[in-house]
C-alpha cells in the first residue's frame, strides 16, 4: 500500500478558503465557463493526485519539502485569512494534475520561501538539492534591487523567470501554477490591484500558457482575468450567455442528435462533445469586430474526437453533407499545426434556423496535445507528437536567451517578449516549401528575419506569388515568398514602422544601435582631433596615462566610450580636449580663448549613416555653405549656413563646429523644390519629363490645391547645386510654371 505523503493525523485536514462551490450547470452538454472561485484541496487530495504516478519513495520526499515549506510559513497568512501554505499545496496540486516529477512539486511547495521567509537558495541547495533550489530561485522575484519604477521592477523579474523558463521549462510551469490559483484567490485584494494583476494576467502569463500549448490553462486564466479586470462587462456577458443558452437549447439539443447520428452511419467511431465559448472569447470578439452581443450567433460548438488522421477528414466530410459549410471558414491545422503544436480541423456549419455552429475534429492525441501543451511531456511520454513539441518549445526557448544577450534593457527585452507571445496566425511557404509560422499582420521583411537574420539584413526586394512586392506588404495564409538580397544591403530603420516579429524588431534595432555605435566612435574621434587642433595639441600628445587619469575621474569604462558620447553629443570634444591636454606644455591662452588659428574642417562625404546626419529642414547639398552642430543622441546635424532652424539655435553656439564638403563621386542627395503652377492638363507629366531630362531621379511628389493655382514639391536626388541649378532651368521652360524655388521646412 502506498504510503501518505503526510502523517494521517494531517492527512485527513481541508485546506479550504471558504469561499462557496460553483453551482452545476444544469445543461449536461454545455459545462458552463469556469467562474472565478477558490481553489479548496486537502492534502489526502494530494496524497491520492501522487500516488496514481508518483513511488512510494517519492511520496516522501514531496512530503519532507511540504513540512519544510509549512514550517518556514508558520503564522503566515494570506490577504483571505486563510494559512500561507494553502497557496503552495494548491500549486502543488496543479503540478500533480500534469504529473510532473518529484523536484518540481518540492519546488512547488516550496517556491515562496526565498522570497517571504528568511530560508536561502544555499539552505534549499543543502536540503533539497541544486536542482529544487534552481526551480525555486527562477521563481522567486527579484527584491533585493533598487528600481526607478515599478515598471523597471516588474520587467527585470519577468526577465529573470522567462530565461530561467529558458533554462529549465519546468519554471513557467510553476509559475503558471501559481499564477492561476492567484487569480482564483484575487477577490481579497483592492479593487485596483485585481485589475493591475488582471492586466498582467492577460497581457504575460495567459499567452505563454498559449504558446506553450496548454490550452485549457489559457482558457481559464483569461477568464478569469476578464472576470476580475472587467466585472460588470463580466457579469452582463454572463446574464446574456445564461439567457441565450436557455432559448438554443432544443436547436443546439437537435444539431447534437444530428451530429452523433451521422457519424456512426458514415463508418465513423467519435465521441462528441458539446463546447460552450468562453465569455471572454465572446467579449473579444464583440469589441475586435464592433460587434452586439445578438450579433455573435456562434457561441456554441462541438468537438469531435476521432480514432486517427484519416477519420478526421472523414467526419468532415460527413458533416459538410449534413448541414452547409460557411465560406472561408475551414482551417486545417492538422496539416498546418500552430506554432505551440495546436492540431485541429476547424469548420462553421450552418444549422438549423441559420443557427452557425464551430466543429473541432481531432483524434485522442491532438486533443491531449491541444489541452496540455508542454505539459504532455510528462502525462503521455510515449507520444512522438509530444516529443515535436518538446523541440518546438526547445527551439522558442532558445530564441529567448538569444533575445536577452543583446537587450539593452529588462524593459526592452520584456516588450520583445510581449510581441512574439502572440499567437501566430499566418502561414506562408519559401521557394522550396518549407512552412514559416509569422504573426498577423507580418510583411516580407518578417519573413526574411525568420528565416535568417542574414538574408533580413541584405533583403532589398520580395516575390510574393512570383509577382515583385514592396517589403512592406502584409502576407497572407499560403503566400508564396521569395526574398531577394544584396550584399552591401543594410536594415532600413523604417522596417522598425511595420514588421510585427520580435525577431525582426530585435534584429533591425540591434544592428542600428551596432552600427550607430560605430559610427559616432567615428565621429567623435574626428571631433576630438579637431577641438585638440584648435587648442594647438597634436592629438599623438595624448598619452594613455591621460586617458586612464581621464576615465577615472569621469568614471566611465573605455575610450571608445568617451568618443562614442563625444560622437552622439553627450560630452562637448571641447571640455574633453581640455581635460586630457592638462599638464602638456599648451599655452594658457589655448586652453580657455581659444584664440585664431588656422581651423580644421570636419569633412562630410553624406555617406556616414546614423552618426552624422543632414537636416531635414534645409537638406544641405555639396556646394551649399554648411555648419554643423552637435546635438544630443543626435550625433552631428549638418545644416545650410541660412536654415532658419539654426538660427533658432543661437544659444547652442558653443556646440557648432566647422564642416566642409569631401563627397564621393556620384553620390545622391535629397532636396525638396516647391513650384507654383497653372492648373493644366497633362502638367505634372511635362514637370516629371523635365526631371527625368535633368537626370535626375524623383523619390516624392505632393500636391497643395488652390482656386487658380497649384503647389507642387517635388523630392528630387542630385549630386550638388550645379545639379540642383540645371533641374531648376528646366522646369522654368514650363510655360505654366509661375514660381520655382528649393524649398526649406522650418518644422523638421
């Protein structure tokens, strides 16, 4: 006989909230969605979860973490008044229902002694071992860091459980765990930290539940954060739910009877199961679709268990002669699985009365797969679908680490996250065939990321369905995409405005900043020479010992990182010339008047990316007068010596510095030329022709209407003024042209 995980005298006591059972729906056929309510377990409950999986062996080491954990918690209470060790029996049993092993049930009970008690991860490792101890420090929430916000907090503990999940999937799984018996015990908190943790709830935990394929956990922790974030809508949808099942009962009854004699008939052994959507997938729908709620007719389905593959499209053949299937309703995701392994064929029929109904059809093991996810590892371990999964989970996982080893920040990498958590739902092929699962709304630059950060970063151009495509255009289910690169191509920073990976975001931002960073050291070296050349002091003066005393006294790491500020505008070349040329033989004069001498002009090619930019303002062109001015996170801006913006910036005078041209041979600029026309047909082709015969090449054309007049400006590239001066000439021949002229945007 198997012995009790605890003494009997134990055994037998209810650890129980308080709180009143849910009422049994009276519809057999319809379980009604899970209301919010406590979740009451006994340890001989416990007891009798273990000993259907668990050794005898085992039993007790499960019961040695439990009067550990009961011990480190005694006097504690929860916000309810129930004992504190109600909340870790309750995620134990959670465990237990997904028979996981033995370390991750002692971690389970013991998964809040780091964090409210004095018991520490060397004492867990000592008694427990290194492996409970892990589970319960990737657990446990970081409180012993000083954070500017509570945001800041809470994105470096998502951070720390999300790559320990990485590390060791059994993590989220507690986590999880602990989550939902939290939400089903929220009622005792403020009014306004249910809603805090309800958002939480539904923006974080409930979609890794989905992409880790535990279905029914996600189902139910958006129920029950709906339940709490939003209670009136709740309890409105409730009513409204309860009243409508009551009036479809004899139509939904008839399509049931329906349903469970066609497939017997048509060779099929199935089991059918009545499905009732869950009221927050009903409220989704409403808002996402502008919906009313008599408008949302589908709030009931079947699902349809079937014996293997083949049978499922037999049934839905079966069906689909029973009662008309609706357009564009089928999903095959049997042959297509969801990324999280999700296996199913979906389908609306429409039934009695016009009455829509949702078929599921499955066999046993997608269904298992469907309802527990990663979870399935440990209650069918016998499943090689099971085993793809674990590979799936393995590979998105890994995707994390490599995410957190180039965010700058827990915030950032957090927000990474959040948009790869969202289910994917557009399916797309390579050239070869291979199936990429990208989340809605995902363009070609997704694409290309996903399948491979090089070819993302060299894409210039798409195929989509052999026809040429823009990069940005939306992909949709079974698109044929075929990316085509260059070698010297680079990440666009407007890419940033419309891909909807996480991938491609952390991608295209990593190698801006990289590329950034490179380009202000650049910069700021240059900056530096030229401030010591004013100053008299060759810049081969400036020994290490200088930098070494300079960096300490500043406290930051590297040179490159002192000439990186320099580059983006955060330190003046000035003040640090002056500090690392302190105890060179340099005349006091030098080193405060900076008297005249011949100055030495940073060159500008137009060619040096993100560190030095052109204004947009004034979109200064070789051959026009140029100053450059330092600004902060800006790098070096380049303006025309008569901008009206840099007039604006007098007080900024001690930040201008000397720029000149040195541009490569048949480099493009862009400059703006506004002309005021004569309404005339066939108008803007003559002014396009005139361009092109000009040589040169138009990148934008916009239109301001008047009663007698037109204001064209046209986005043109050309090489210099002498270009500019030609372009200008000959749309002058233009008779209905009555004024041209290079046009300057005070606003950018």
């Amino acid at each position: 006989m198997t012995p009790p995980l605890m003494p009997s005298a134990l055994a037998d006591k209810s650890i129980n909230p308080g709180h009143p059972p849910k009422p049994d729906n009276p519809d057999n056929h319809f379980p009604a969605s899970p209301a919010p309510a406590s979740f009451s377990v006994s340890l001989s409950d416990l007891n009798a979860r273990l000993a259907t999986y668990l050794s005898p062996e085992d039993m007790v080491r499960v019961g040695e973490a439990y009067l550990f954990s009961q011990a480190a918690h005694s006097g504690q209470m929860r916000v309810s008044g129930d004992p504190y060790i109600s909340h870790p029996l309750a995620v134990a049993a959670g465990l237990a229902d997904w028979h996981l092993d033995v370390q991750a049930l002692s971690a389970a009970l013991l998964h809040d002694v780091m964090e409210d008690t004095d018991i520490t991860k060397e004492q867990l490792t000592e008694r427990f071992g290194k492996g409970v101890a892990d589970l319960v420090d990737g657990v446990s929430k970081i409180d012993r860091i000083e954070h500017q916000s509570f945001e800041e907090a809470q994105a470096d503990n998502f951070r720390k459980m999300l790559l320990a999940m990485a590390r060791d999937v059994r993590v989220i799984l507690i986590k999880l765990a602990d989550r939902r018996h939290n939400m089903q015990t929220l009622g005792s908190m403020r009014p306004d930290k249910r809603r805090r943790i309800a958002r939480e709830t539904l923006d974080i935990y409930a979609p890794i539940a989905n992409r880790l394929g535990l279905n029914a956990l996600y189902r139910e922790l958006q129920e029950l954060a709906f339940c709490h974030g939003q209670p009136m809508r709740y309890r409105v949808l409730e009513k409204a739910v309860k009243k409508a099942r009551g009036n479809r009962r004899e139509v939904v009854n008839k399509i049931l009877e329906a349903i469970r004699t066609t497939l017997p008939s048509a060779g099929l052994d199935a089991e059918v199961m009545g499905r009732e959507k869950h009221l927050y997938g009903i409220y989704r729908k409403m808002r996402e679709k502008q919906l009313s709620f008599s408008q949302v007719l589908d709030i009931y389905g079947f699902r349809i268990v079937v014996k293997n593959r083949s049978s499922c499209y037999l049934a839905l053949g079966a069906l689909h002669a029973l009662y008309p299937p609706v357009p564009g309703k089928f999903k095959d995701y049997i042959a297509i699985p969801k990324a999280n392994g999700y296996q199913s064929l979906h389908t609306t029929l429409i039934g009695p009365f016009g009455t829509p109904v949702e078929i599921q059809i499955r066999t046993a093991e997608m269904h298992n797969v469907a309802e527990s996810g990663v979870a399935s590892h440990w209650l069918y371990k016998e499943d090689h679908k099971i085993s793809q999964l674990q590979q799936k989970t393995h590979q998105w996982l890994q995707s994390l680490i490599e995410l957190q080893s180039d965010s700058g920040t827990a915030s950032e990498f957090l927000e990474h996250v959040k948009v790869d958590l969202f289910p994917s739902e557009v399916y797309v092929f390579s050239p070869k065939g291979k199936i990429f699962a990208l989340p809605r709304g995902a363009t070609a630059v997704d694409f290309a990321y996903a399948v491979h950060t090089d070819i993302g970063d060299r894409c210039v151009a798409c195929r989509i369905n052999f026809e040429t495509s823009p990069l940005r255009t939306e992909l949709k289910n079974g698109d044929r995409v075929e990316i085509i690169t260059a070698p010297h191509a680079a990440p666009n920073p407007a890419w940033l405005s419309y891909v909807k990976s996480a991938r491609a975001r952390f991608r295209i931002r990593h190698f801006l900043k990289t590329q950034q960073n490179e380009e202000s050291v650049a910069l700021g070296e240059r900056l530096l020479a030229h401030a010591l050349h004013e100053m008299g002091v060759s810049p081969a003066k400036i020994l290490p010992a200088a930098w070494d005393r300079f960096k300490k006294e500043s406290g930051v790491r590297s040179k490159r990182a002192v000439l990186s500020d320099i580059g983006l505008g955060k330190r003046l070349p000035a003040i640090v010339a002056r500090r690392l040329a302190e105890g060179l033989d340099v005349p006091a004069t030098n080193l405060t008047a900076n008297p005249p001498r011949a100055r030495q002009a940073i060159l500008i090619r137009g060619t040096e990316g993100i560190a030095v930019q052109l204004g947009k303002c004034c979109r200064p062109i070789p051959g026009d007068p140029i100053v450059g001015l330092i600004r902060k996170e800006q790098g070096l801006v380049v303006h025309t010596h008569d901008c009206p913006v840099l007039a604006k910036l007098r007080s900024e005078r001690g930040n201008w510095v000397d720029v000149a041209w040195d541009v490569l041979p048949d480099h493009l600029f862009d400059v703006t030329i506004r002309v005021i026309v004569k309404n005339a047909r066939g108008l803007l082709a003559r002014l396009a022709k005139g361009i092109a015969d000009s040589n040169a090449n138009i990148i934008d054309v916009s239109v301001e209407d008047d009663r007698d007049s037109t204001m064209l400006y046209f986005t043109v590239q050309v090489t210099d003024r002498v270009h500019l001066a030609r372009i200008l000439r000959a749309l002058r021949r233009v008779p209905e042209v009555l004024r041209l002229a290079r046009y300057i945007n005070p606003k950018n």
